[in-house]
C-alpha cells in the first residue's frame, strides 16, 4: 500500500546515471523519454534467481519512494517471522453478570489486530453468543482496542481526502475496513436509481435513490454532489447517468466507534436479540469470561489480500503485529520500525538507506533502493516462505493490480506501486529461456504517471530476452 550478488561492471553509461552489466533494453529507456523522465530519476534491477543471465541496473542504490512495493518489506518479514499460519484473535467477553438469556452490564469485544475482520465474520461472531443463548444486552458495547497503541489518526492528512477507504487508519478491532459501499441500480423503467447501502447498519438514513440523467458516465461521482456533513444521514443532492450501469463507491465517512456499534447493532438485532445500551471504547480485564471467539483466517491468507489488491490497512496492522511479536506487546509504529530495521541486520538485508514509516508505503516520506528490494527478493525466492510469497503477487494481464498491465503477461508476478510522482512494480519474470528473474523498477518524477510503458517494456524484454 514489498541475497546479495555482485554484479558484472561494464562500460555502459548513460546520460546522467550509469547502468551495471547488460544494457537496458532501448524500449524502456525510449519509453522513459517518450514520458518525458530523465534516467536519473528511474531506478531498475535485473538479476537472474539461478545461474547465468541477464544482469543490469540503472541507480540501483538511489533512495527512492517505493509507493506500495514497499509491502513486499512488510509482508516479507512478517510471513518469515511470524509464519504463514499465525492468526490474530477477537474475543468477547462478559462485563456484567448472566441473568438466564440477558446479561445485565456490558458486553466487551477485545480486538487483536485482526486484518481481515470483515462483516461476515462479526455475524459469525453475534451467531456464536446467540447460540449460546444471550437474548438480551441491557449495558453498554465495550470495545477494546489496546493491543494498538497508536496517536490518533487523520484520516485527511495524507492527501486531504478523510473520505476515502483507504485513508483508514490502523485500528485493533478495524472493521470492515470501516468502509461503507454505495451502490448505484439504474432502474430504466422507473426512470430512477436505487442505492444500496452495505453493510446494514442500525440508525443509517441513506436516501434510497437518486435521480437519472441521460448523458455519458464521466465524472459520476461528482454527478451526484454527494454530501456526507451528516455522517449517519448523506445526501445526494445531483444525479447518476444512467449511461454508467452499475456501479459501487467505496467510502469511510464514520468514525471507527459509531461504525462498529451500527454494524454490531443491526446484526444483533436481526438476530432476535435485543440491546438497550450504547457503544463505548474501553477495556475488557485479562480475567473476564470470554463467550465467544473469532479466530481469523491465517497470515498467508491476508498477505495474498494485501499484496494483490494493495491494501494499505492492511499492511499496517502486518506491520504493527510483526514488531508488537518481535519487541512485546501493544503494538506501536516505533516498536515495528526498530523492530524491521533488527531483523533485516540478522537476515543479512541491512539496507542503509531505508526510512520507515507504516510499511504500506501510503507515506510521503519512506524510502528504499531498488537494489535493496531486488536483494529482499531474491532472499524471499530462496526462503521456505516462497511459495506463499509469490503466490500474493499480482499476475501481470491477469488479476491484482497488475491484471490491465501488458509486460510480460501471464509470466510476471508483480507487486506495482502508485503514487503522485511515483511509479513502480517489483517481482519476478519467468522467461521463455525458464530461468526466473528478480525484476525492480522504479520512477521518482512529477512526470512519473507516463512511467507504465517503461516498465512494461522491462518485463517484456526480460521474458523475451532472459
């Protein structure tokens, strides 16, 4: 939201940085200037995994802002650590005291960092208290959040958008990835537009449709003049075209107590249960009954979510269990940050130019080489984690992140990084000669949005030509 090999020095230089062993192929470099990017503000890593074979570079040990392949760091170092079938517990527990089918006091949820602790798993979790045969909660709803000990988060501070979902902060019992999805339902017949709200949440006033325009689909979004001021009762004060089909929009307009307690509320109640109190934060005693537990699905699994898909979110709560499991508990970004920078010295990756700051890389200030990467890789190709490592990288022309790209296709799994002013994909190639790469790029430039071909171009030639 991510070993060492010396390589063979040549006489090959460019205009403003030198490149190490074969040339760069003219179809990157070309495509680099056609997008108007000096090499000096490019860096690439080709280095084969096995034997003999291509070898070149260009800035390889240039700091640079990684954007998301910076995930490869974290996700890396977490399945090493922490390996692939670790799990993060949420646990709820009786405040109060059990009268038959009610419990007269408060009900608690202790979060453990779970990643993943999505709707369908809070149901299973209500389902498992019913079952046990609480009817009714006349407290207040405890939510435990301490594993994470955390400044409080801006949700605008990164870009200036608090709406969008992935601007969430890190949360021990995020949920949901406190995201609502707006979806939009032409009706032609009725000449009108449904929306559909999820998840369900108690006490949400959405309208339930917009009115249709006729027109091309543009810019939809801002079509409708959506107005979320009033977090529990948006308004859509414009209109959907009709022309857009359907269509979703993620967003994150509550705060992560309210949101919780609607979900949890409206999932309770259509349960048969009832609950006369509020929501609360607070903290559930080491020594509290616990009736149910949710045990979430394992690292190798959220890794696959993360590296994929590029959940930001997500690779934060990686980041925080890591060193939280390394350095003690509750989790913090300064534990996690000493915590990476210790493990990769005893790994053999210390990496001197290195600078951390969530380990998604939704960050404006971390940096990484592309030699350090490409060193990282091919550490994790010869590691006992390979498998679960390459299997969440994105397959170019197939799925992820990288299913409209065109380097490489079917043969490439990629992890891309994208930020304003930043460009970049990290991975392996399978070329046609069957030797396997380590393949690191990255572009640091205002015109850095260009940058797609030229990396394109790099897979390819090192598919074609490896």
């Amino acid at each position: 939201m991510r070993e060492p090999r010396v390589l063979l020095a040549v006489a090959l230089t460019f205009s403003a940085a030198a490149a190490v062993g074969a040339p760069l192929p003219d179809s990157y470099t070309s495509a680099l200037r056609t997008a108007g990017i000096p090499q000096k503000a490019a860096s690439a890593v080709v280095m084969p995994l096995d034997g003999d074979g291509l070898e070149a570079a260009l800035n390889r040990d240039e700091p640079r802002s990684p954007a998301s392949t910076m995930k490869l760091l974290t996700t890396y170092a977490a399945l090493r650590t922490l390996g692939p079938a670790y799990t993060w517990h949420t646990d709820v527990a009786i405040l109060g005291t059990r009268d038959g089918d009610t419990v007269r006091g408060d009900l608690g949820i202790r979060g453990g960092g779970d990643p993943a602790l999505v709707i369908e798993q809070l149901w299973l979790l209500v389902q498992k208290v019913r079952g046990l045969g609480i009817r009714e909660l006349r407290g207040d709803l405890v939510l435990d959040r301490s594993a994470f000990q955390l400044p409080p988060h801006d949700s605008a501070a990164f870009d200036g958008d608090a709406l969008r979902s992935y601007n969430v902060g890190p949360d021990a019992l995020l949920l949901n990835y406190q995201s609502i999805a707006y979806g939009f339902v032409p009706d032609v017949a009725a000449n009108t537009v449904r929306v559909a709200v999820l998840p369900p949440l108690a006490g949400y006033r959405a309208p339930a449709t917009v009115r249709a325009v006729s027109g091309a689909c543009g810019d939809w979004r801002g079509k409708l003049r959506a107005d979320f001021s009033a977090p529990f009762a948006p308004v859509f004060r414009g209109a959907y075209p009709l022309d857009c089909g359907e269509r979703n929009w993620h967003l994150a307009p509550l705060e992560a107590t309210p949101y919780f307690g609607a979900v949890f509320r409206a999932l309770w109640e259509a349960s048969g249960g009832s609950w006369s109190g509020k929501v609360r934060d607070g903290l559930v005693p080491a020594g509290a009954p616990i009736l149910a537990t949710h045990v979430s699905k394992p690292l190798a699994e959220v890794v696959r979510d993360v590296n994929k898909y590029s959940n930001n979110v997500m690779a934060q709560h990686l980041f925080l269990t890591f060193g939280a499991e390394r350095s003690g508990w509750p989790a913090s970004f300064e534990r996690s940050r000493a915590a990476l920078r210790a493990w990769l010295a005893e790994a053999g990756l210390a990496s001197p130019e290195l600078v951390l700051e969530n380990g998604a890389g939704l960050s404006r200030v971390e940096r990484v080489s592309a030699g350090s990467l490409a060193r990282l890789l091919t550490d994790a190709y010869h590691s006992p984690v390979m498998p679960e490592l390459m299997a969440s990288l994105p397959v170019v022309g197939v799925d992820g992140t990288a299913a409209k790209r065109k380097g490489a296709v079917g043969a490439s799994h990629i992890k891309t990084g994208m930020l304003e002013d930043v460009r970049a994909v990290a991975g392996y190639v399978l070329a046609a000669s069957g030797r396997r790469y380590v393949v690191v790029a990255i572009v640091n430039h205002a015109n850095a949005g260009g940058a797609q071909g030229a990396h394109d171009a790099l897979l390819e030639w090192v598919r074609v030509a490896g």
